[in-house]
C-alpha cells in the first residue's frame, strides 16, 4: 500500500515538474519577446523546479523502507515527516501566490490569459493530494514501526 502511495506522489510530483517547466518557458519566452517584464515569476517557478527535486527524490529514498514486508529497521528512521510537508507546504505557497497574483492581476485587466491562473490552479490541487498522500503514507509507516518496536521489547 506504501509503495502504491509513494509511486503515485512521485507521479504527481512529476506532473507539476511539467506544469512549472511549461510556465517557466512561457515566462522566458514572454522575456524574450518583449511582452513581460517581470523577474518574479521566473524566479518563483525556477524555484518550484528546484524544490520538486528533492520532493521527489526523497520520496524515492523512503520507496525501499516503505515497500520492505520483512519489516522496518527502528535505528536511524525519521519519526516526523518534515521533509515532505516543509517542501510540500512552500510548492504550495508559491503556486497558490503565482495563482493569487494572476487572479489580481486578471482583475485590474494587466492580463487575460486564464490558461496560466488554471494551470497554477491544477498545480495547487495536485500539490494538495500530493501532501495528504505524504501524511497517508506516514502514518501507515509509523503504524508499521510501532508494531516493530513492539515486537523487539522481550515479555511483551
């Protein structure tokens, strides 16, 4: 069940690699061709690209201690999962800013393209799944290392 949880983070994960990457190229070439100005954006996706990464990543690190059914080793495991749900929580902050700074944007009639606020929309929402999937899959895991321990103190 963990490893199913885990493959499918790491497959939204790369969804919103695309989206983002599919916004930063937008960005750079609305640079080029001289229709925006603004610095921030590409700023904000460059960093969505480099903290999809290590989201991903250590996804992947946990996938061999997740799947493994002869049990977890209790030694050196993380018993929070701070990495996840700090670069989760600022993916989703930078997406649902991007989003709120176009809908602001939208509204003072600086931009019509609605295409980029639903993008940063559907980017929120997986980001979202992508988190509750996270602590889903982190409380079964520590569910799985209760039982461990449990079972390594004699007379119980």
């Amino acid at each position: 069940m963990l490893q199913s949880y885990t493959l499918l983070e790491m497959l939204l994960g790369a969804a919103v690699f695309i989206l983002a990457a599919g916004e930063l190229h937008g960005v750079v070439r609305a640079r080029r061709e001289g229709k925006s100005r603004n610095v921030s954006r590409v700023v904000t996706h460059a960093v969505m690209l480099a903290l999809l990464v290590p989201y991903v990543l250590f996804a992947y690190y946990y996938l061999p201690l997740e799947s493994s059914e002869a049990g977890i080793d209790t030694f050196g495991t993380p018993t929070f999962n701070w990495t996840y749900l700090l670069i989760g929580v600022m993916l989703a902050t930078l997406a649902g800013w991007e989003g709120f700074s176009l809908l602001h944007a939208g509204r003072q009639r600086l931009t019509a393209n609605t295409g980029r606020l639903v993008t940063h929309a559907v980017m929120l929402i997986v980001l979202v799944v992508m988190m509750g999937l996270s602590v889903r899959k982190w409380d079964h895991y520590l569910e799985r290392l209760e039982v461990t321990y449990a079972k390594s103190i004699p007379g119980e």
